[in-house]
C-alpha cells in the first residue's frame, strides 16, 4: 500500500469514488446525472489539486487503485495579539471502498494525515463523522465535541 497526495491524474478515480461513497449511503442519489455531477466534481478537483494550498486529498493506493482517501481543507483563522496564529483542518469525504476496508488501510491514512498535521502545527483537525465511523475516529485519537452549531439559511 502507498498513501500519497491525490495529483490531477487520479482525478477519474477520485470521481468515481465520491459518486459510489454517496450512493453506498444514500441509493436515492444514484438516480442523479452522473455526467453532471461529474462535470462539477471535476471542476473542483481540478481547482483543488492545481497549485491550491487550501485543499490536500491524501489517497492510499494498492496496485495503482485508489482504495481510500481523505479530504482536508485548511481554515485560516483570525490572527490574535501576542500568539502566532496557525489554520485548522476541516477533514470530509473519508472513504474506503467496501473491499478494502477492516483491513486498516482507512487507520494508516489517517495516521498520516495526523502526522503531517502535527508537522505544519494544524491548531486542530475537525470532522463531522457518521455514526457508524464513531469507533474509526475513536480509535485513532479523536475525541467527541458538541459544541458546534449549524444555521441553515434556507
């Protein structure tokens, strides 16, 4: 197993991978256009892996196949007097393919991801994880937190 930066030419992959990640948990959705979704994903992953420093796709490939990646995106904060002032990470998008997982590939991702964090002193990581992916984040680290708040303006 290789665990990498996604780079333009997994892009295909990448698509494909979103698309099955949305339909493994929600089949309504695969009545959707995949030909437009994936002119939209498309568009933003180019823009996210083409000279950006605000998303990072970590992926970990087996025989050249993405299996499983992580999404991140970094917040800049407001800078406060007296301390120097470092981004958090918003983690989203965390997937295995169905084959792959239980195997700790999804762990050692992680684990990377966590490292390269401590390495360019992300204050913190956040992620909104499902239920069923409590234990996975549990188990490499992560603590629960309730104190966020949503508006939804719609």
């Amino acid at each position: 197993m290789k665990v990498r930066l996604a780079e333009v030419e997994d892009i295909k992959q990448l698509i494909k991978m979103r698309w099955d990640f949305t339909v493994e948990y929600d089949k309504s959705k695969g009545d959707s256009s995949f030909r437009a979704f994936e002119m939209e994903c498309h568009s933003f992953l180019e823009k996210a892996l083409i000279n950006n420093d605000q998303w990072f796709i970590w992926i970990a490939e087996v025989n050249e196949e993405i299996v499983s990646h992580i999404y991140i995106e970094l917040i800049d904060k407001v800078p406060r007097p007296g301390r120097i002032t470092y981004p958090f990470a918003y983690m989203t998008n965390v997937y295995t393919i169905p084959k792959y997982r239980n195997k700790g590939i999804g762990s050692k991702l992680l684990q990377v991801v966590n490292k390269w964090s401590k390495k360019n002193n992300f204050e913190f990581i956040m992620v909104w994880p499902s239920e069923d992916s409590n234990h996975f984040y549990q188990k490499n680290g992560y603590t629960p937190c309730s104190e966020q708040m949503e508006f939804f303006p719609r």
